[in-house]
C-alpha cells in the first residue's frame, strides 16, 4: 500500500519561513482536499503562506519557479493527473515532476511534490485527505516541504 513506511515528523514553528502553495484546478472534489490538507500541515507548523490557482498540473513548474526566483522557502505544488486513454498522462506527469525538480535544483527551494497520479478517480480520492481517505497527500507535501525548508535554512546559515 502507497504511505507505508512514511516518516514520522516532528513539528516545529515554521513562522519565519516564505511559503507559497500553488494548486492546479482540475478536479476539483481532489483539489479541495488537498488544499484542506496543506492548509492544516501549515496550522501544525504555525506557517502562513501565499495561495495561488493555476489552469493544470502543466502550469505548476512554471509557477514554483516564479516563486522560486522571488525567494521563497518553500513551494507546495498540488496537482492531480489521472490517466486517460492518451499519452496525455505520461507527458503531463513527466514535465510536472521534470520541471518541479529543476526549480528546486537550479532555485535551492523546497518543493512540496504534492502532484497525484493516478490511474483512476478512486485511487486519488483515496489519496486526497478527504473523508474516508487513507492517505493525505496534501499535509504530507506541505510538510516535507517546510521540513527541507528548515534543512536548507541549516546549511545556509552554516549549521
């Protein structure tokens, strides 16, 4: 089963950190629960943090990387791309992680990958921290993402 052998976190105050959540808007019952699950992730960790919409899971890199560029600490991507009968999925789901990881690289920021792909509308439901669901995909993002924030704030500052 997918979330098996997740690490545990341990809060911490994550106030002084620049923190920005960019969510696709397909899908929108998905969506709704993995915004409600960044949202408390960042409650956890007394974070705030800039909410921006964008048209799809394509149009997240380009985003975090904007943000990237204006020095944020921490970006959590949310997306869901769910196969279809095309190569749609394959390519969506590529340029999204391919473009996620260069912003981190080339900007040193923290992503939060919280992008769902999935074969079917059930398996992303699953994954969305709604009710019922068995996994949430959208605190866990936000939280690796201020997590590695805190890491790269470490060794910058020499520690």
């Amino acid at each position: 089963m997918s979330g098996d052998g997740a690490p545990a976190s341990e809060l911490f105050d994550a106030g002084d950190l620049k923190v920005a959540v960019v969510a696709a808007s397909w899908h929108t019952e998905v969506m709704d629960g993995l915004l409600a699950g960044a949202r408390r992730a960042l409650t956890a960790y007394s974070a705030t943090a800039v909410e921006l919409r964008v048209p799809g899971t394509f149009e997240l890199p380009v985003v975090a990387q904007a943000l990237g560029a204006e020095g944020y600490d921490a970006v959590v991507a949310l997306g869901v791309v769910i196969r279809g009968g095309t190569p749609h999925f394959e390519y969506v789901c590529s340029a999204a992680t391919d473009g996620l990881t260069r912003v981190a690289l080339d900007h040193r920021v923290a992503i939060g990958f919280g992008v769902l792909t999935c074969d079917t509308d059930a398996q992303a439901l699953d994954r969305a921290g709604l009710d019922g669901s068995k996994e949430d995909k959208g605190y866990e993002a936000t939280s690796a993402a201020l997590e590695t924030a805190r890491v790269i704030r470490a060794i910058r500052s020499g520690a």
